[in-house]
C-alpha cells in the first residue's frame, strides 16, 4: 500500500502553519526571557516584570502554537483554497495572529482578567471572538460551495461541525469572565480532580478524531466500547463536578483515574491506522508524552503529594509536561500530516524533547524541595539557582529547535 502522504498544502493552509511556528519561536523566547527575569529581576523594563510577561507566555502558547495548526486543519478540511473563499484564507489566519498581538500588548500593559490561559479582557477579548468570526464566516463560505461535492456524510458532518463551532466565541466571553470561574478544591486552591478530567476530555475526542479527519488510512480499532466509555468519563464529570469537593474525596480522585485507560486506548486505536512515514517519530513521542502526563498527573492528584507540591514549580514541571511534551508533539504531528513532511529533522527533534525532559525533570526536582521547607523563599539556596540555570539552558535549546522548525517549513 502506497504511503499516505497528504497533497501539498494550499495557500492559506501553509500561512497557518508558518504562524503557527513563528508564534511557537515568540513563546519560546518569552520562556527563555521568563528564565532571566528569574535569575536577574533587574532586567526588566519598566513595568514589564515578570507578571507582566507571564500571561503572554501562556497565551501565546495556547493562542497561537496551539491553536493555528487547528486552523490549518479546519481550512485544509473545509477546502477553503479551492474555491472562491481562498481570497479570504489568509485574512482569517491573519486577523487570528493580529488579534494574538494586539492581547500581548494588553498584558503587557496590565490589563488581563486574572484568569490563566484566559486573559482576554475588553478590547483584546473582542478582537479575538473577531477573529473566530471571520474564521467561521470563511469556513462557512467555504462550506456553501464545495459540499455540493462532498458525499453526505461528509456535508452533514461539517454542517454540524460549523454548528460548533458558530458557539466557541460565545464560550470565551463567557469563560473569560471574572464573574465565572469552575468548583475550587478549597484544599489546594486549584482545580478539582472533575474539572482536569473535563479539560482532559476536550483532549480525547481530537486524538480520536485526528488519523480520521488526516491523511491516516484505515478505520481504527475504537468501536463502541471506546466511544461508550467515552461518553461515560463526560458523565462522571458532570457529576463530580457539580457535587465539587477535594483531592481527599473519592469521587475526585476516581475522576482523575478514569483518564488511565485512555494511555492504552489512543494507541490501540491509531495502531490500526497506516499514517505517513514521516509522521512516525513524532507519533512515538507523542504517546511517550502522553502516558507521562497521564500518569503524572494521576499521581500528583492524590493526597499528601499534592499538598506538598503546590505553588511549587512541581506543578510548572507538570504544565510542561502538557505544553511542552504532549501538545508540541500534537501540534507537530498534525503539521506533519498536512504538509506532508516533518517540521525538522532527527537532531532537532531529538533536541527538543530531550530539552523538554531535562527542564521538566529539574523542575521537579525544585519543587519537591520547595514544598519540604519554605525558607527558600527568604534565603535563595544554591540548588534553586543552580536549577534555574539548568531551566535557561535547556529553554534555549527548546528556542534554538523551534527556530529550526520554522525555517525548515518556510521552505517550499
């Protein structure tokens, strides 16, 4: 059989790629900046402390290298290049970064709604339901004039997609908002065991979906118990997070072990699947990633541990793990499917995980020593200083092979 590689990519599909890499450089660089103001408070300018510059790493990453290879795959699905909306593909990719920017400057300037990873507020947050507008408006245009081509389950399974997604700006102005934030573990002052698996399972459906919408052959080896215990973990959420509690509760902890499965069951499912040579490397790293996260996450979650860890950089460790393992693998997967090659080669992907481990690893390290004694706080002892030096170092490997990336994928 022959290899599934995709067509080349389209006008605006490419744009969406490139900005997304770029987007990935600038958050990289912020990272590495973070990693600086860290060690020398000093080198910052003005008013952009290291609060200040935060929220724009976190967003940058979620926002941008995140969110735009999602961009590509909707106007790679809906054909947006093939018809008469292509002239407006890149206006939409366009309006997403320009919004980007424009929600930097804002935090910058000390305007953000306090929530992390949603720090949209005022004229940034409507600049970014902006662009989601015009990205449904070209989608949607797209849709009118190519499902007359499409076979019916295709068309009415875009319809409904559409009809989804017509419901995501609504959902930023309101999750945005300071006036509405999920249960709280009064324990950790953190998220509860129910609403990590509801994050979680926004997640899952992507990864099942991914090798059907791409260029992946065959139809996989989730049949309906994996779609049933799906629809069952959504249950449990529901449940569990509307009786709230704490990391002691059973029914929190019993939430966060029903994402356990999911380590075997994503495998299993894409193992049926014939995907393109190139995508193989970062497939393997992507489960690697994947079942550390799980698992970690899982473990951190129970009492004891979790008490001593937070508000230490175990939990940045943690969010690193999420960022800067598993989602860079995703987001490279997918580029790799839609521009039918990898964004670097084995040095720099090689490179950056082991980058990412390292950091990761150091990090935890830190943060298991600053929830045994607070006096770090006061007295900055050498092994913290040591590990934010570590940290810097492998930020700027990480910064050197994003780098790579993008010059590599800019390339025709």
């Amino acid at each position: 059989m022959p290899d599934p590689a995709p067509n080349p990519p389209t006008a605006s599909v490419r744009l969406a790629i490139r900005h997304a890499l770029g987007w990935l450089v600038a958050g990289n660089a912020v990272g590495l900046w973070l990693c600086a103001l860290q060690l020398r408070p000093s080198l910052a300018v003005g008013d952009w402390t290291y609060g200040r510059w935060v929220p724009v790493h976190l967003n940058v990453q979620l926002f941008g290298w995140t969110s735009l290879p999602l961009v590509a795959l909707l106007l790679w699905i809906y054909e947006v290049d093939l018809g008469k909306a292509a002239r407006w593909g890149a206006t939409a990719v366009w309006a997403w970064t320009t919004a980007l920017a424009a929600g930097a400057l804002c935090w910058l300037d000390g305007r953000t709604s306090g929530k992390i990873f949603l720090d949209w507020r005022d004229g940034s947050l409507w600049g970014l339901v902006g662009a989601m507008t015009v990205l449904w408006l070209v989608l949607a245009g797209a849709w009118r004039e190519r499902a007359p081509f499409w076979k019916a389950a295709r068309k009415w399974c875009s319809l409904g997609g559409l009809a989804v997604l017509a419901t995501v700006p609504a959902a930023m102005v309101f999750s945005a908002s300071p006036k509405v934030y999920p249960p709280v573990d009064p324990t950790t002052g953190g998220p509860t065991g129910a609403s990590l698996l509801g994050s979680t399972l926004v997640v899952i459906p992507l990864m099942l979906l991914l090798p059907r919408l791409g260029s992946a052959i065959g139809k996989g080896r989730a049949g309906w118990g994996t779609w049933v215990y799906l629809a069952a973990c959504w249950v449990v959420f529901v449940a569990a997070e509307w009786a709230g509690g704490t990391h002691w509760d059973f029914h929190q902890i019993g939430s966060m072990a029903m994402l356990l499965p999911w380590v075997i069951l994503i495998p299993w499912d894409w193992d049926a699947f014939q995907w393109p040579a190139a995508s193989a490397p970062w497939r393997k790293a992507l489960f690697l990633w994947w079942a550390l996260l799980t698992l970690t996450g899982v473990g951190m979650y129970v009492p004891g541990l979790l008490d001593r860890i937070k508000f230490t950089h175990g939990l940045v460790a943690h969010s690193h793990v999420a960022m800067a393992g598993f989602t860079t693998s995703f987001c490279c997967l997918l580029l790799a499917l839609l521009a039918g090659r990898p964004p670097g080669g084995r040095r720099s992907l090689l490179a950056w995980h082991f980058a990412a481990l390292a950091m990761v690893a150091t990090l935890a390290v830190m943060g298991l020593a600053e929830g045994g004694s607070y006096d770090w706080m006061l007295a900055n002892p050498w092994w913290r200083t040591v590990g934010l030096h570590l940290r810097a170092c492998c930020g700027a490997v990480m910064l050197v092979a994003s780098g790579v990336w993008y010059l590599n994928l800019r390339k025709p």
